[in-house]
C-alpha cells in the first residue's frame, strides 16, 4: 500500500511498535568488572611474546597493552573467582630477578583514583589480646603435660607428684582419627573427615584450619611453619567448591599429598602419592612422604630409582629448578642441626663491608645422606652432600648389600648407615655397622663388623653411645603365633683417645624388642613390645658409678663397669613406650587399636618404679606433650649443674611444705571428727540427763505412788542334740 505524500513521515514511524524487535536485539551491556585484573610489573616484551607469558603465569585473555610493548596487561577471566583466585596466587610473585608481580582488580583502579583526599582520622580499634600458645611452659610447678584418648573422649593432664596432677582440658568427640602434637608442643592436631584443625592456647581455642577430605596422615616440618597432610583418596574439586588460597583447585585434582603453611592455612602445593613397586596390598606407602631439613628451609621427596626433588620453601619451587638426577636412588636422610652448626651471637661481630666478624662462627649448610644399591658391576654407594651447593663431602663404595638403613646422631655429630649384607651363596644375612664421624675432618668411616641380624638401632641423645637389638634366632624372619624372638641388646661408646666405637656390653638371650632412651641421655628402656606373651620393661643406667655432672670429662672408670639395671617391670600388652620431655618419667600403654585386652597407661620413673597406672577400656593413645628447645646457653646449664645441690635445698623445702600441708590437712580432719564425736556425745548426755530430771519430778508431784511395771518372761528352748532311733518291734 502506498502512503499518501501529505502524510509525514515522523508520524509513519510513531504509529509503529519496535519494542519486539528492540527487546530481541537488545545490546546486554557489562555489569562489572571483576573478573578483570591488571598486571603491573610485567617485563618490556613484545605482543609476540605476551602470548607465551600469558600461558605459562595466567589461564586468561589478553586484551589491552601500551603500543605494542607492555609495562602493564589487562587479562580477563571466565568468572570473578578465577579472578580472585589468580589475584591470591600471584600477587607479589617474582617473575625474575628484576620483575614482580603487583595485581589489582580492574575495578579497584577506577575506586582509588576517585578517593576523597579529605583526612579522616581513622578510628582506634580496641587490642584484643591473645593467647600465649606456650604459656603452658611457665607452670610455677614446672610441670609436664600429656594426652589421653580415650573412646570418643581426649584429655589434656598436669603431670607431677600425686599432688599436682589433674585434667586441664577435656573434651569429647573432639577428633575423629587420632590426635598428634606438634614437634614444639604448640599445637594439638586433632583429625576430621574434611580435615584437619590445630588447637592451642591455656583455653584450647582453636588456631587453624586445613580443608583435606578424608585425611588420614600428618606431619609438621621441625620449626613448626609448615605442615603436610595425606589422603588415600585423590583430591577432587566438584563444581561450586570453594576457591582461594587455602582450597584446592582444578590442578590439584588426582594429587594425594598437600603442603600447606601453619600461619596463613594457605595451601603451598599438591603432590601424587608415590606407592612402592611390586604388591601393593603386602607394602606400606613410606611416611612421611616428604622429608623436612631441620631448618624449614628445604623439603624432600624421593621418587625411587630415579632422583631426589629438593623444593625450597615457602614457594615450593624446585631448588635450582632442577632435581638430583640420582640412577637408582632408594632413600635418604637429613642431617639433624645442633648448635654447633649455628652462630654465636655473643662471640659474633659486626660485619665490615659485607664480611662477617672474627668472632663470628660460619653456618654449616644443610647436609643430606643418600644411599643407592648395587647395579651391574657397580657397588653400592653411600654419600653425603651439602645442600644447596650440592657438594659431595664424602662417598663409601659397599658390596653384598641387601638393604641399608640411615640414622643420624640427633646433634648430626654422626651417621650410622646399617648395611644388611648377603653371603656369595646369598643364604643368609649379616649386619656391618658404618658410622661417619661427621665433625672430623674428611668425615672418617668406622666399620663395627656384626655376626648377627640387627633388628633396631638407636643413638644416644647428645651422646656417643648407641645400642643394638640383634638375632640370629632361626624364626626371626617369620614368627608364628605365640613365637618368641630371643635377642641379644649390645652397647657401643666411642672411644676418643682411638677414635672408635668399643663394646660396652652386651645383654644376652633376652625378647628385647625395643630400645627408648631417655631424651637426657644416660638412662635406657629395653621393652618388648607387641608381643602376647613377653611384655617386660628394663631400666638400665650406663653412668650408674659416676654423677651427671662432669660424666663426659675425664672419668677413668673400667670400661662398661657403669652399665647398671635399675629395675625390672611388666605392662602386659604394652603397645606403646615413651619418655616424657625431662627423662624423669616413662609412660607406657596398652591400646585398643592392636588388641582389647587390658587397654589402658601407666607411668615410671627412671628406676623403674611405678607411679600410677590406670586400666581403661576403649583407651586409644598417650602422648606426651613435647617441650621447645631451652633458651639457656651451654654456660648458664653449667651452673645450675654446679650448682644443683643447692637448688635442691629450695625443692626439698617445697616438698616439706607440701608434706606439712597435707599432715596439716589430715589432723584438721581427724580433730573436726573428735569435735563432732564429742559435740554428739554431750548432747546424748544433756537429753538423758533432762529425761532423769523429768522423771524425777514427776515422782515429786505424784507422791509415793509407785510406778507400775510390767515383767515379761522370755523362754527360749534350743535343740542341742536330736537322734534318731529306729524301735524294732
């Protein structure tokens, strides 16, 4: 149809309705920003080159730089958590060593540049103070603290004299697993089906929180700043879960092992279990998984056969972004720091133009020891490298090996490497000891050459002793039921005008399993543990002829004459042996978790003696709360040695008064029970006396009537003797 030309055209257009095709071609305009950041510290590259920086840092878009050439990028996300996840991870990441990262959100550029320059005084927050997390160390009574769990119950218990003890924290279905102190004793890790929690503090708040699902394993690194958890289950991140630094992300999927950091919660990094060769149902996962240097520096997991991976905290990154390439590599072990590894502030010095003083002691660097077995015609191999130089300090070439074990000396002062060998005809099995002396020059080997199997080895806290447990018994390597192993427990000190280890002495034909010494030194447990039919605890002093004090200094005592048993005692069913932090006591419990028979702790002292022992049914675990290292210097220790004694006097007067106050206490009470006794009796007396008064008045009032009375006579017949005779007729 034609449209008249009179009409006008604006008024056509009027009478039309667009909305339809309006609403259908309608231009949705952008309602935020957030899930655009801005990437400031980027380096001077060119377009060609963004795209391969973009890949590798960020899972993004470009979409802006600065003519061709960025000093800053734009990249956007699919959704605002990405975004913020991205921002979490990457911020303040050094990209090299001239460029970081510094992250914002687009939409917090266009907020800041439009700030009211008006100051405002800002408002004083209140400070809320915190709890000390090791406030339980400044106890006036200088008291040690354990664990209990118990059914679905834990508790936290004083120790001391019988006096002191008591509960100083319980709660019930506090954990779901187990509970595991930290290695200073600040936190309590108790263990649920989304994770982990810390507690500490005198109220026992809790502290941090680690979101793993089904954990079953943990470990703290030495210093306590990090911490890793492990699940049978691999890590699954279902949509809609939680984002941000403390959650796991789509990288982490399939990963079994996490790494987090104990201050912030945040999540360091995921790793996949590595389950060992062969049947996996007869071989156990080795734990821990990851092994920390005794300064929280470093972290280590071995990949058998293959290299050690060596990750610098707390990035998490490869050390030298490379791993020991290592052909054949079965395990390893850090070398324990000790003071001597440290400096000494008081003899160090100022630096002068970026040198250390002359008083100044060089700190060691971190030393690791790896073996790795023979093959072809090559032999075995044990080496010690320093680390992060990576320099080889000493290697030892070993033949006919079978297996090797590391143990370090807990001062690093020495290194034991048990080396099971095989004969040529491979039929049976024998045991060289090679101990590294680790602070002598070139790190000298001494071979101690054993005929036997060594089952368990131990080195003596801050000393130069070690004990052995050793067999030859012909079930050692598949007992049955009711099977007992004798064993044979031997004692070695080095001897340094010679410069090896001697045989001190040694414990025949015993069922010894076990050795615990004291964290102290000088005193030792020989337990058989797990057995059903031995579970015998031996007290051994091997300083019995000598005092503490000054024992390590010139003593001209026949060798091993101070070897010495204490005691002798039973815990029937013992599953666990431990020294509490002191070396006074040893605790010793029967768990529920191998058998339920007897379940339940007791507590010794060094000689042997029982304190106190409890039988509990369901009882779970024991664990004594661990203590920090002191604060004194080695001087300030000397002199409380010297002297001790009189230290001594000052607590033998506070056991005095407590004695006194519990005597106190006692005739107290007997003396309220004699008043009480006597305050009855003279009221007893009183009211018969007023009876007698009563009666007697009346008499008075009554004349000389008498009172009538009634006598009642009882007959009593008892049979003394009956027979029986039978009459005949």
């Amino acid at each position: 149809m034609a449209v008249p030309d009179n009409i006008p055209r604006d008024d056509i257009d009027e009478d039309i309705d667009y909305t339809d095709i309006e609403e259908k071609y309608k231009v949705s305009l952008e309602e935020g920003f957030d899930n655009i950041l801005v990437v400031d510290g980027v380096p001077v590259i060119d377009n060609s080159k963004l795209e391969k920086l973009l890949a590798k840092n960020f899972e993004g878009v470009y979409t802006e730089g600065r003519s061709g050439q960025a000093e800053f990028i734009f990249v956007e996300f699919r959704t605002a958590e990405e975004a913020t996840f991205a921002l979490n991870e990457l911020n303040g990441h050094p990209f090299d060593a001239k460029h970081t990262f510094r992250i914002n959100r687009f939409s917090d550029i266009e907020k800041y540049t439009k700030l009211d320059e008006t100051y405002v005084e800002p408002k004083r927050e209140e400070y809320q103070s915190k709890e000390h997390l090791r406030a339980w160390l400044a106890d006036p009574q200088g008291r040690d603290q354990y664990a209990t769990y118990r059914g679905d119950e834990v508790e936290v218990h004083w120790h001391g004299k019988p006096s002191q003890c008591e509960v100083a924290y319980a709660k019930t279905s506090w954990t779901e697993l187990y509970i595991s102190w930290s290695p200073l004793g600040t936190y309590l890790a108790t263990l649920h089906r989304q994770g982990i929690r810390l507690w500490g503090g005198p109220s026992w708040e809790h502290q941090q929180r680690f979101y793993h699902p089904l954990v079953r394993l943990v470990d703290f690194s030495p210093c306590e700043k990090y911490f890793v958890t492990w699940s049978h289950e691999p890590i699954v991140v279902a949509e809609g879960a939680p984002q941000g630094s403390q959650f796991f992300s789509a990288e982490d999927e399939g990963n079994n092992i996490a790494v987090w950091d104990i201050k912030t919660g945040n999540l360091l990094r995921t790793f996949p279990s590595i389950l060992p060769e062969g049947d996996n149902s007869k071989k156990q996962m080795a734990w821990p998984a990851l092994k920390w240097s005794a300064d929280d520096k470093f972290v280590a997991r071995v990949t058998p056969g293959q290299q050690i991976s060596v990750y610098e905290l707390p990035g998490m990154g490869l050390q030298g972004k490379k791993s020991l390439k290592i052909e054949g590599v079965v395990d390893f072990e850090w070398c324990p720091h000790s003071d001597k590894d440290r400096e000494d502030p008081e003899k160090a010095s100022p630096a002068v133009n970026g040198t250390a003083g002359k008083g100044a002691k060089k700190v060691k660097e971190n030393m690791l020891a790896y073996w790795t077995p023979e093959v072809a015609n090559q032999p075995a191999r044990v080496t010690v490298i320093e680390f992060p130089s990576r320099t080889i300090m000493r290697q030892k070439n070993l033949f006919n090996v079978t297996e090797c074990k590391l143990y370090w000396q807990n001062q690093g002062d020495f290194l034991c490497v048990k080396v099971d060998r095989h004969t040529k005809t491979k039929k049976s099995i024998f045991c060289n000891l090679e101990i590294f002396m680790v602070r002598e020059k070139d790190f000298p080997v001494e071979v101690v050459e054993l005929k036997d199997t060594v089952t368990d080895f131990s080195w003596e806290p801050k000393g130069d002793r070690f004990a052995i447990v050793s067999s030859n018994d012909p079930n050692l390597g598949n007992p049955g039921p009711g099977i007992t192993i004798k064993t044979d427990v031997s004692f070695y000190q080095l001897e340094r005008g010679k410069g090896d280890f001697k045989l001190l002495r040694t414990l025949a034909s015993r069922t010894t399993n076990t050795i615990r010494w004291s964290p102290r030194g000088r005193h030792v447990v020989l337990a058989t543990v797990g057995s059903t039919s031995k579970s015998e605890l031996e007290f051994w002093d091997l300083d019995f002829n000598t005092e503490d004090v000054g024992r390590r200094e010139g003593q001209k005592e026949d060798w091993g004459s101070g070897v010495q048993q204490l005691g002798i005692n039973d815990h029937y069913g013992v599953t666990d042996v431990e020294w509490d932090p002191s070396g006074r006591y040893l605790a010793t419990a029967a768990s529920s978790w191998t058998h339920t028979l007897e379940n339940g702790y007791a507590i010794w002292d060094f000689r042997g003696q029982e304190v106190e022992k409890h039988i509990l049914d369901r009882f779970k675990q024991f664990l004594w709360r661990p203590r920090p290292p002191s604060l004194l210097t080695k001087e300030q220790k000397r002199q409380i040695r010297k002297n001790l004694r009189d230290y001594g006097r000052t607590f033998e007067e506070e056991d005095a008064a407590i004695e006194d106050t519990a005597s106190t206490e006692l005739i107290a009470h007997r003396k309220r029970l004699v008043d009480e006794w006597n305050a009855w009796r003279a009221r007893c007396q009183e009211e018969v006396a007023e009876e007698k008064r009563a009666i007697g008045k009346g008499a008075e009032t009554g004349g000389q009537k008498e009172e009538e009375r009634e006598e009642i006579e009882v007959w009593i017949d008892e049979v003394i003797e009956q027979i029986e005779e039978e009459v005949v007729e």
